[in-house]
C-alpha cells in the first residue's frame, strides 16, 4: 500500500486476510478472495510482498515488488480471463519419443 500523509486519504485497497489458500482485498466497498491456486505467482510471495499493493486506477491492481498487475475484473470473473499462469516450481525435463523398430 502506499503511505499516506497523516491526515491524508485512506487507501482505496488493502490486503485484509491472508490464508494458506490465498488472500483478500479490501478494494473501495467490496472484498475479493484471490486464490493461490489460480494465481500462483503470489503463493511464494512474502507478506510484505502481498501487502504492498496499488490501486492504480479503478480496475488495476499493481504488486510493485513482484512485478504483478491484474485487472479487478480478472479476480471478479475469472471465467471471462481463461489464460491462468502454469507455474511449475521442477517442469518435467523435455523427453523425446524414439520410434520402436523392428
């Protein structure tokens, strides 16, 4: 979140809860769950790293210390975004299929 001046604006997003199943924003008036599994890049995230997050403009969301930026629509519908991050922590090395001869 970025710092406010005292007697300054409040912030318009805050993470309010964090879960080993993901965590909660408090954008404006309504709270958004973000599941880990569907948004993995947050899963290994450090708490500070979460917590740090801008409203940048009514719908987008920025994690400057992760390099992270979704639109709210995104987290509100995300059957409309079907393109989720594959993130695997040790891919299977590439195999090739050899041909049997006989």
């Amino acid at each position: 979140m970025k710092s406010v001046e005292p007697g300054g604006r409040t912030s318009k997003v805050e993470v309010t809860n964090i879960s080993k199943h993901g965590f909660w924003l408090l954008i404006r008036d309504r709270e958004l769950f973000v599941p880990f599994a569907e948004y993995p890049w947050f899963k290994d995230a450090s708490i500070g790293a979460l917590l740090t997050v801008e409203l940048l403009h009514a719908g987008h969301l920025y994690w400057p210390d992760l390099d992270v930026d979704l639109s709210v629509e995104s987290i509100e519908y995300p059957e409309r975004f079907p393109l989720v991050s594959k993130v695997q922590s040790n891919p299977a090395p590439y195999r090739t299929r050899r041909s049997k001869r006989t």
